[in-house]
C-alpha cells in the first residue's frame, strides 16, 4: 500500500486507477454483459498455456509428434497444460460467438460502434486462423490430414488459389516448411496482431463507451461504475470458465493420434467441431459448383459480417423493431446449427473403421497377397478376386481354417501358407470380410 | 450516504458503497486468488519438472568376462543409449575393468579424476598413466603421483552368465569428494 502511494505521488496512479474502474456502464452492470470480458481473460489464459507449451515443443516433423508426446507422458501437468490450451481453444470459439451474439441482438455495432464492430470481425478471423494453425502443431495423423484438406480448399479458389496454397504450404508438399511457418504464424505472428486489434477494440469502447440497453426506459436509469459490480460479475465467470475448463483438461484425456504418415491415405480426418458445418456443407455441393462452397459462400458470408453496420441502417436497437435483421441472424444460425447438427449426427452413425479391419489390410499389403489376388482392379489376377469375397464367403470360421492351411478347405489350391500368428489370422480375417458391395 | 447504504455516486454514475462495496470487492479478488493458484502450481511444476528428475540408468552390457585378462586392465567399448528429453541418442563410451585374482571386476570411470582427461594404461610399470598432468594411479584406482584429487572413480558393476554389466555415471572431476554429474 505504501508503495503504491508513493508510486502514485509520482506518477499520479490515481487518475489512471479512476479511469479504468469509473467507466460508466448505462443502466448499469449486467451478467449479459460478461461475454467480452470472457474472451478476453481465454484469450490471455492461450497465451500463458501457449507459451509454456513452447517450453518443450518442436516445430519440426522430425521432432513435433514426439515432443508433444514428452509433454503428455513425461512433463509434470504435461497432459493438464495441454488440455487447458486445447479446450480454452474451443471455450475461445463459444465466447467469441456469445459476445457476437449478444452485440448483435442489442444492436451494439450501430453508430457511433460501427469500427469496433468491424475490428470485433477481424478479431474472430484472427480467431480461427489461430485454431486452422495450431491444429498442425501435434503433427499427427488428425493434424496433418486436416490441414492438407484445408490447404486443399484454398487451391481451389479460381486462379489465385493454387498460389496462395503454394505460398500457405511454403513447399511442395506439407511438411517441414509449412509445419514451421505454421508455428510462427501462430506464435508470432497472430498473436501480435491479435493484441493490435484487441487495444484498438478496448481503445474504440473507452472512447465511445458500451452500448447499453437497448431501451431508453432502462438506460434512463442512470449508469453504473464498471467497478466493483461488473467486475464481480467477469471475475466470477472468469472462474466459472477456468473451472469448466480445468475440469475438462483434468478428466477428458485429449490423446494425439498416430504421428503424421504422408504415406497412409486412407487416414480421415475430422476437423474441430467449430469448422464441423463448413465440412458438412462441402459434402453436398460437388462439381463445377465446389468453389461456390469452398469460397464464395464463406467470402459473402465474412463480407457481410463485416460490413453489417452499414448493411442494417435500421436506427433502431430495440430486437422487436428489427424483425430484417434479426430474422436474418436467426436464419444465418439455425442454418450453421443445422450444419453442425447434421454433421455430429453423421460422425456418430458412421461406424467407425475397426481396427483389426485396418491391420489386415496392412497385413494383405505385408505378405503380398496382390501379387496374385485382385480387390478393385488392383492385384495380379491368377487367384480368385477378393474385391466382394465378405458377400460370396461370409464364413468367418472357413477363412480362419483357410489361411492356416488353403488345402484343407480347398483341395488343390495353389495358395501357400503364411506364417501367420493367431492375432495376425483374426486381423486379415476380418479385413477379407469387410470386403463387401455395401460396407 | 451511509456506510451500509448500497449507493453512491461518482461522477454521474452510481456506484455500490460500504458493505456492498466490500463483498464485490471481495469476491473479485478471491476469483482472481483462485484463478491464479489454480494455474501457477501447475505452470510451475510444469517448468521444473525436468529439472528435478534423475535420469534412470540402465545396465549396460559392456562385453563377456573373457575379454579382461587377469591382472591386466582392460577398456571396454560400447554403445549407450542416452535420453535427451523426447530425443535418443546413441553415444560411444569406453570403461576400465579389472579382473582381480579372486575373479571379482572392480569398473572404472575412464575419466581422470583431475580434469576430466581420459587415461591410459601402461603395463610396463603396471599403472595408469593420465597425459594431461601426470596423475598416476595403481591398478586398483588409488593415486599415486600427481594432482588427481581423489582415486578412480568406481562404478556399478555385476557380472551375469559370464558378461559384464556397467551403469554408466560421470563425477565432477578436480573434487576430493566424489560428486555424481
């Protein structure tokens, strides 16, 4: 206490001190208020998570994956600090979209808002290039083969897009150049820019102050210092977020996959659940109108985002004299929660590729069974054809006893026997039977 | 206003006085208490950990007991696998084993207990002879002549169907104590 006066004999803190907790709030504090304040303290809390995370990682392909792994496995609160970065990362994407829709819904991007609105914008883009970046990092099977997606849908932008995914990929393949300048863009360079926009956004509320109520009944109330009430109110979501956070770092393991194998194409990845309803709207559009989905669409979508304070000139803010605006925004929604809906419900109908499917097909590669067997066209063609043998032979029992000994079952056979372990005639077992007309 | 009256006013704006005041006042500051416990224990054992573990050694065979005649110290090659954080590296090491007549191996450090050199034997006078100072050690580590401060250093062996294994250590050198590195 004694330093901070005499701090403040010299610097005149006081004043500051004023300035920062005496901002006057009309109609005073509001939980519906919390949302911005939220983003702000996630946003602090993936860079301080962030920063330690780059206490051990790599940004190479030689090194990510198994640095990643360190963490988890070997550092003490490895696998806590992790989990914190990677679900404050979606908590981020939830308090963005609140706080955009609370300003949204009472008309805060109206004059005099309009920059702050647009700067708010460019903040969520921010946003989501930092989630499109920090994606690759672990550098695993997910990673890579979601950002080589990704990258592919720049390409397909009209003639700048194979530039642009030149230059985002920085090589000729996704590898070490693009896993590095990924790293920087999102360790360096967004987060300078992110904080840029963030002073110019707290900068655009001090000097025109926040928006309010929506009714003048209730502005006319009078204001309300920002402290202590509405700081009370951010500090106790504040602490409800960290703890939901914490909570699910500490009790949802969030395990890498395997390490990222160019080679292995048959790898699908599913991105984060916050980019699930573009994903499902590219699964319906096909063909010359792909663009359409892949650019033109988010490209209209950002642009009207972005300049809707001059879209909607209704003076109004009161929701009930805006049925345009707000009809519009509820469209826009249910469409993108349509999206995600469908989407969620299409990843858990699908049934999920059996594992021992996957290592018999590695085994049907291994021993070199398409030297005289055929699946698709692919394959030598002097044994029978296997690419529907799970219809014509559902018989689990008979292939069993076949690859132990192809004679027994099939007099004459020419087929040798493998030296296969038990496991090993379960796994190709099951991948000759999942070679069906439907799957 | 009263102290216990909920309103005051500042600057045109009205702001919770007294007792109201404190309470927010006071839950703020306990959000904030807790936030901040609740990362910087993790965050901080999450820097030092490395720091504090020591590193497991594993025994290492070093080669069959045939190799080392008897009464005449022997440097024993081998390949060591060294964990660097989420690295392995390979690395080449070299010990002194002695077998003595009772059929007992004493395994030395190959590093000079002086400055760290790595010395030699000379079966001529039966000892071990450091080129960079001079220190002289007899076959069984003890300092004879020179500067070395403190004999051989010896390390953990065991012999099991007839081969030799080593955990591989390094000591500070220049120290009459013996410090593990």
């Amino acid at each position: 206490m004694r330093i901070y006066q005499w701090l403040d004999s010299r610097l005149n803190l006081k004043s500051v001190e004023r300035t920062l907790l005496d901002e006057p709030i009309p109609g005073g504090a509001s939980w519906i208020y919390v949302f911005g304040s939220a983003t702000l303290f996630l946003f602090l809390l993936q860079a301080i998570t962030g920063m330690f995370l780059a206490v051990y990682y790599a940004p190479t392909p030689d090194h990510a994956y198994d640095s990643i792994q360190f963490i988890e496995e070997q550092v003490t609160f490895g696998a806590f600090v992790r989990g914190l970065h990677h679900w404050g990362a979606s908590a981020m994407v939830v308090a963005i979209g609140l706080h955009m829709l609370q300003a949204f819904l009472y008309g805060a991007y109206k004059p005099p808002r309009e920059v702050m609105w647009m700067v708010g914008v460019v903040l969520f883009l921010l946003v989501m290039a930092f989630a499109f970046t920090g994606y690759l990092l672990p550098w695993d099977q997910t990673a890579y083969w979601a950002t080589q997606i990704g990258l592919n849908m720049v390409g397909t932008v009209p003639v700048v897009g194979e530039f642009l995914m030149r230059v985002m990929r920085g090589g000729e393949v996704l590898g070490a150049l693009t896993l590095s300048r990924f790293f920087a863009i999102h360790v360096l360079f967004l987060p300078a820019l992110l904080i840029s926009l963030i002073a110019a956004h707290l900068f655009i509320l001090r000097r025109v102050g926040p928006a309010g109520p929506w009714t003048d009944a209730r502005a006319s109330l009078g204001s309300e210092t920002f402290y202590p009430r509405q700081v009370y109110m951010d500090a106790v979501v504040m602490l409800v977020v960290f703890t939901v956070i914490g909570s699910l770092a500490l009790l949802v393991p969030f395990p890498l996959t395997d390490k990222a194998n160019p080679a292995d194409t048959s790898f699908v990845p599913v991105p984060e659940w916050y980019f699930l309803f573009y994903y499902e709207l590219l699964k319906y559009v096909h063909g010359p109108l792909e663009p359409l989905a892949t650019w033109i669409l988010p490209m209209v979508v950002i642009l009207i985002m972005l300049f809707w304070p001059f879209i909607d000139r209704n003076p109004a803010r009161n929701p009930i004299r805006r049925p345009v605006a707000i009809g519009a925004g509820a469209v826009f929604l249910l469409v993108v929660f349509s999206l995600l809906g469908l989407s969620l419900k299409n990843l858990y109908a699908v049934p999920r590729v059996d594992p021992a499917v996957v290592r018999g097909k590695a085994l049907y590669a291994e021993f070199g069974c398409a030297g005289c067997h055929r699946i698709h066209g692919a394959g030598g063609a002097v044994a029978p054809d296997l690419s529907f043998v799970g219809d014509t032979r559902p018989e689990r029992e008979w292939h069993v006893k076949h690859f132990k000994d192809p004679q027994s079952v099939s007099p004459g056979s020419f087929m040798p026997k493998f030296p296969l372990t038990d496991p090993q005639l379960n796994d190709l077992t099951s991948y000759v039977l999942s070679l069906k007309k439907t799957p | 206003m009263s102290e216990h009256q909920g309103e005051g006013d500042e600057g045109g704006a009205s702001t919770p006085v007294g007792t109201r005041r404190t309470f927010f006042g006071w839950v703020t500051t306990v959000a904030a208490g807790l936030i901040g416990f609740g990362l910087a224990v993790p965050l901080v054992g999450y820097v030092i950990s490395p720091a504090l573990k020591r590193r497991e050694r594993p025994w290492v065979d070093v080669g069959s007991l045939e190799e080392v005649p008897l009464g005449d110290p022997k440097q024993l090659d081998h390949v060591t696998t060294i964990q660097d954080g989420y690295l392995k590296n390979q690395s080449q090491k070299a010990v002194w084993a002695v077998k003595r007549p009772d059929g007992q191996v004493s395994v030395f450090s190959p590093m000079c207990t002086h400055l760290g050199c790595g010395y030699r034997w000379d079966g001529d006078v039966k000892q071990f002879k450091c080129p960079c100072h001079g220190s002289v050690f007899d076959i069984d580590g003890k300092v004879v002549a020179g500067p070395a401060p403190r004999p051989l250093d010896l390390l953990p062996s065991k012999i099991e169907n007839g081969r030799l294994l080593v955990v591989f250590k390094e000591f500070k050198p220049g120290t009459k104590d013996i410090v593990e590195l």
